[in-house]
C-alpha cells in the first residue's frame, strides 16, 4: 500500500458512500486517506466504514494532506468551486456527473486543468454496467445491422419526495432527473451514436411540492440518422424496458437494471469474478418475431474507471472519461431544457 496514491475523497452521501469510496477501498492501486464531510452522522459513518481515512471538514484541511487525487462527489452545485480549489491546488480531480452546471462552466474546468497540466476526468459510471456492454458489443458484433432507434430508460417508483436537495431543489442547486439520471441515459446514447443534431424534450414535476423535475422524455437525432428515444422517472410503478435496440437486421430488448448499485449498496465489493454479473432470467433478448435468442449479459465493471484513472496517472494514458464528452451532454441537457420551455401546442377544444 506504500506506493498506491492517496485519494482524498469530497462528499460522503450516496455518490460518495456507496460509489466511490467502496470503488478507491478496493483498488489495490489507490488508498482512501481522508474524506471531507461536515456531518457528524457521516463523520462517524466514514469512521466505522473506513477506519484508514482521516476525516475533514472542510476542502482546506483536505488539501493540505498531501494527497495524490482528489474526487468530488459532492452536492451538483458545488463541483465547479470545489474542483477549481483542487486543480488551483495542483492536483488531478474525479468529478462525479453531473460535471457542471452549465458547458461553459465545464469548459472552463478543461481549459484550468490543461493549464495546470493536471488530470480531469468525470465518473460516468454507467458506461460500464452490464447492459451497457452487452449493447456495445452487439453493435460492434454486428447483430442489430443498422440501428434506427435506440430507447433507454432509468425508471424508478418514489410517489413521496424526499426532503433532500435532489428532490426539493430547483435550478440553484442543479437537480432534478434530467441531470441526475438523464447525465447518465444522454452520455450512453453519444458513447453509443455520436454527436446529436437535434433535441425535443418533455420536462415534468408530477410531484406535489416538488421543484425539480421527476419525469423527463428527451428524443434525440443523432447526425447519422440514428434517434434516441431516453425516459427518466420517478414516477414509474412498472418500468418499461431498460434498452430497446432496432435494427435492420434484429431487435434486442432487456428489461433490469444492472446490479452493480444493489451489489454496492449490500455492502458487496467488486473483489472477484462474480461481480457485476446478471442472472440468466434478466439477459436481454435478440431475435426478429418469435425467432429470438437470449444474450448472456456482459459482466459490469465499474473498477474499470478507477483502473483508467490509475493509468491515466502513472502512465500518462487518456483519461477514462474525456471531460469534454461531459460538456457534450451538458448541451444536450441545455437544449433539452429550452425545448421544453419553448414547446407550443395547438389546442383543438
């Protein structure tokens, strides 16, 4: 452990306690040195989930540890300060999706990390989950032909809000589903069919009391034809299917999530070749009509970020994440947001 890099980890809700530090825990190249966090209930849960790490309140006492990297995983409004403090401060930062608030912000982050000539990277995550892969390597295989559509959705069922910033935020504070969930769903969708030309969205508080958004649609056409059909809710009480894939050749559908998030949330680490693998009742299925065949679901692997990022710095590699793939989706995001605002209907009765 006396030559893995020492992580200094800010934030420690979900992104932090059930993501990140589980993920820099495990890797035999990384240590978690300290983590920040003002809570006294998170204080002692950092204290008794990782006795090893230092606990800190603020990013000051952080960056004075001497540390190798330093991951923000903080509330969405604060990545942007917090990230600035920690390349200004001469050292490479993870920032958890969603990047920024606005492009512009996010292409400010790029061009102080390449002046400081320090790593910037962005944790998403989900471009390793299970069906994520299994998608990738049908198209790469070749069994879809040429794909038309592309449908995604990150379902869930919550009726009551919670009493927490991502449910009773507004744009302040950078919340709502379509940069929670819809950061993920819209960075899938470029990964898998490049640069988007045109974006239609449906932005919704179906919630009563609620200022973020709970239940998005965005439809989106790629510059080669393709279109991406992404639903984003919180108001789900039966999901439809996770991807729906056509093609001119065949059709792949698959229903459940992948189940990284429930494995880490168990309290399970990614420590053999178990992890990240899916029950054969929850494969997807390709085929055209009754002519189908299910597909073994390629194993999630969300060590992989952390893997990149390692090599990344000792070897001087491409980051995992490109941040400027983030600053992509952040203008997705934007477009999305002004179609919904602008979007008129002609009213028949």
């Amino acid at each position: 452990m006396s030559s893995a890099l020492r992580v200094g980890l800010v934030g420690y809700g979900l992104g932090g306690a059930i993501f990140h530090a589980p993920l820099i825990a495990t890797h035999p190249s990384l240590r978690l040195a300290a983590v920040v966090t003002a809570h006294p209930e998170r204080q002692q849960q950092v204290r008794a989930e990782h006795p090893e790490a230092a606990v800190v309140g603020d990013m000051d006492a952080l960056l004075r540890r001497g540390l190798d990297l330093v991951v923000i995983a903080s509330p969405n409004r604060t990545h942007v300060e917090l990230a600035t403090a920690a390349l200004d401060a001469g050292l490479p930062v993870v920032v958890d999706k969603p990047f920024t608030p606005t492009s512009g912000e996010g292409r400010q982050l790029i061009e102080l990390a390449a002046a400081k000539g320090q790593l910037l990277t962005v944790f998403q995550n989900r471009r390793w989950d299970s069906d994520m892969r299994t998608v990738r390597k049908l198209l790469d295989d070749g069994e879809l032909g040429r794909v038309h559509r592309f449908e995604s959705r990150f379902e869930r069922w919550s009726p009551t809000p919670k009493p927490t910033w991502r449910d009773s935020g507004g744009a302040e504070d950078v919340a709502g589903i379509l940069y929670d969930l819809g950061s993920h769903l819209i960075d899938q969708a470029l990964q898998l069919f490049g640069p988007v030309a045109a974006v239609y969205a449906e932005i919704d508080c179906r919630r009563a009391g609620v200022r973020a958004d709970d239940d998005t649609f965005i439809a989106l056409t790629h510059a080669n034809g393709v279109r991406s059909h992404l639903w984003m809710s919180k108001v789900a009480a039966r999901p439809g299917p996770r991807f729906r894939v056509l093609g001119d050749a065949a059709t792949f559908t698959k229903y459940g999530l992948d189940p990284q998030e429930a494995e880490l949330r168990a309290g399970r680490l990614p420590v053999d070749d178990s992890w990240g693998r899916e029950p054969e009742d929850l494969w997807g299925v390709l085929g055209v009509g009754d002519d189908v065949r299910r597909v073994p679901s390629e194993a999630g692997d969300y060590l992989a970020f952390y893997d990149g990022v390692v090599k990344a710095l000792r070897d001087g590699t491409p980051p995992p994440v490109d941040p400027a793939d983030a600053v992509a989706a952040l203008d997705v995001i934007a477009a999305a947001r002004r179609s919904a605002a602008e979007v008129t209907v002609d009213r028949l009765l």
